[in-house]
C-alpha cells in the first residue's frame, strides 16, 4: 500500500478535473496521522489554496477554537478535503467559492478514500452537507441529522458522522446567538470521545 507521502506526491500532479487548471496548491490535508479521528471537509476556500493547508482561513481559526473546546485540538487530529483543489465559479473575473460539482467529487475520491484506507480512522467526522452527501448518503440532511452516528459506508472507518461547517455558523452568528457553534463543539466532542471508545475496543489499526 503507498504511504501518504506517495499518494501525497502523485495527487500533487493530479489533471483528473477542471479544477487543476486554476488551483495554486492541491490542499492534501495535514494532522496526526495515527488519529482514531478524521475531519474532512468539502474543499479548500482562498487561504487554504493560497498555503496549501486545510481549514487556514476564517472557517479554520472557528474550527481551532471547536477543536480545542472539545478536547483534541488541531494536532490530535488528521484534517483533509473530499476535493483538493479550490472550487470556485471565475464568470465575473474574480473567483468565488461555490460547492464541488459531483464530477469534481467522483475525480478526488481516488486521492479520498485510498487516503482514509491509510489512515484507517475509527471514526470520520463529515464537516458540512457536501461531504456528508459524499460519505455518508446524496440526500443527507445536514440540520437533522447532524450528531447521529452512521455506518461507515465504503470508508475504512468504523462509525461516520456529520456537523455543520463552520462557514454556515459564522454566517449565521450574524443573524442569531452562536450560530451553531455549541453543535460544532458537542459533535466534535462525540466524534473524539466515540474514536477514543473504538480504539480501547478494537485496538490501533496501525502496527
């Protein structure tokens, strides 16, 4: 099996989508590789391209504060994308951020899933409806269903669940109380403490 600096490697070169045309970095994800937890998201925004990292701007200090709020913070953690590459709509000259078509899923899920297969996580925490409907199941609803623990579908995982990303909580925070960032701090909270519970049961995956 290639290691994530292989696999790492060979998506950097990755012409799979349109979206390789515009990108300044792949965003291949970073973290503690031997984490029961994984955190994927739905794709790199403006910062995030411009560093090459997951989660760097706005929507990554908001997930910094909910990760250490909960318990593991960042560097316990493993952090990626479902795509690697920004995806945004360039028709009026400057880019703006838009969800991943479902072409540009199905391209990156041969850097996804053979990613999650290295890591072997106990438990894959879905940050946001994209990634949820790429994961778990196309008609998955975010605002009822996140917090609920599923199975894990073709993931190398044992449990899968899903919580509001942190763009949603900061856009609502300016019409109403905290946005959902208490949901973002409890689901987290489930998703370590579930990870945790999983690994004292069944033992690292890893030799």
């Amino acid at each position: 099996m290639r290691t994530l600096v292989e696999l790492r490697a060979q998506a950097i070169n990755c012409q799979a989508c349109g979206l390789a045309e515009k990108r300044t970095h792949v965003v291949f994800g970073e973290g503690d590789q031997l984490s029961p937890l994984v955190l994927v998201g739905e794709g790199p925004g403006e910062e995030e391209d411009k560093s090459g990292r997951p989660f760097v701007g706005r929507s990554g200090k908001l997930l910094d504060e909910a990760l250490a709020e909960a318990g593991p913070g960042r560097d316990k953690v493993y952090i990626c994308n479902t795509v690697k590459c920004r995806a945004a709509d360039w028709s009026r000259g400057k880019p703006d951020n838009r969800p991943p078509t479902e072409e540009e899923t199905l391209a990156c899920r041969q850097w996804l899933i053979p990613q999650l297969e290295i890591i072997k996580p106990m438990v894959i925490l879905c940050i946001g409806a994209p990634s949820a409907k790429n994961l778990i199941r196309k008609n998955f609803a975010i605002t009822k269903e996140r917090g609920i623990l599923n199975p894990p579908g073709e993931t190398p995982a044992r449990a899968i669940l899903a919580t509001l990303h942190p763009s949603y909580i900061l856009r609502q925070r300016n019409i109403s109380g905290d946005g959902g960032y208490s949901l973002l701090v409890a689901d987290i909270q489930k998703a370590w403490e579930t990870a945790m519970k999983l690994r004292e049961k069944f033992g690292s995956h890893h030799p």
